[in-house]
C-alpha cells in the first residue's frame, strides 16, 4: 500500500507560509515587531504541522490496517469465488454445451435437470455468493433466474439466446476470481507479504 502525501504537504507548507506571511504583515501593520509575537506566530506554525503530522499518521494506520484486514479475508472470499464456478456457475456451462451439442433433449428433460440442481443448489449458492461481494451475489442472482427462465426462452424459440447468457455469466464469474486474485497480490506486494 503506497500513501501518498506529496501534494497535501505542498498545500499544506502553502498555507502555512501564507498565514505566517500574513500575521507578520498584519503584526507590523498594527503593532511594533516583538519577540514574543514572532514566537507566538513560530508555535501557532509548529501546531499546525505538528496536527497535520499526527492527522498523517492516523490516516495511514487506518489505511494500512483496512488493507491488512482485506489481505486476511481475500483466501476465504477466493475460496468462495471458485467453490461458486466449479460448483454452480458450472453446471450452467456444461447444460449450454450439452444443447448445443445435442439437439435431442427434450424440453422436459432440460426442465427436469434444472429443477433439481436449483433445489439442491440454489440457497448455498446465494449464501456463499453473499459472503464474496455484491457484485457476485447479483451474477448468482441472475444465473439462477436465467436457469429457470428456460422454458420461456424455449417458447420464444431462443434457446442460442439461453446458451449465450450462460456462457457470459460463465466468464463473468472467472474474470472476478481473476480481478480478486490480482487484488490479493498487489496487496500482498504492497504490504509486503509473502503469498
């Protein structure tokens, strides 16, 4: 995790030397230049970095501590991502070959086979698919209802149409292990971690 303070110390170091600017000029202005109120304007300086310092150093433990804790949970939420694909997503791609293959399944035993997967399946999947990411549990969502929207499909006469969204949602379930898997190794880089 890189944080970057380069620009609010710009901004900072600016206003800085715009308000010490200004008090001097505005002291000499109303009253004959001391010691102590060059040493007043000095300690208000000193209070101010001395607060965006400690403000700095919050703000990267905060960050650095949400990185940690996504780095512990991502294996767990990975784990989840493939038991999702090979066990659910799965079967969505093997049924959409199988009819593109096979031309003599009947509708009802199509029906049939996806009834009792989505009794079987259905809630685990969701739960699992929960625990990932939003992202994930909208694609179950809709993999699930694609699933048993066939009939529909096939009384449109669009059963290309069913095939082609199962094969998207396929890939759409592997390009987000793909984009986790990235996610655990840059924070792993960036935290330093072996992985």
């Amino acid at each position: 995790m890189k944080f970057k303070i380069e620009n609010s110390v710009i901004i900072l170091i600016s206003i800085i030397g715009m308000d010490i600017i200004m008090y001097l000029w505005i002291v000499n202005l109303f009253f004959k230049m001391d010691v102590t109120i060059v040493a007043g304007i000095i300690a208000f300086a000193g209070a101010v970095i001395g607060g965006y310092l400690t403000w700095s150093g919050v703000r990267y433990n905060i960050e650095h501590q949400k990185a940690k804790d996504r780095l512990e949970r991502l294996p767990d939420i990975l784990k989840k991502c493939w038991q999702i694909n090979t066990k659910y997503i799965a079967f969505g791609s093997v049924l959409a070959y199988s009819l593109s293959t096979k031309k003599d399944m009947s509708k009802e035993q199509v029906e049939l086979k996806i009834e009792e997967f989505y009794k079987q399946t259905e809630e685990i999947a969701t739960e699992l698919a929960l625990d990932v990411s939003p992202e994930m549990y909208r694609l179950v969502l809709r993999y699930y209802t694609v699933l048993t929207d066939y009939g529909a499909y096939v009384a449109k006469k669009k059963q290309d149409d069913f095939i082609k969204e199962l094969y998207e949602l396929d890939t759409k379930a592997i390009k987000m292990v793909n984009s986790l898997s990235n996610e655990y190794e840059k924070l792993a880089d960036s935290l330093k971690v072996e992985v």
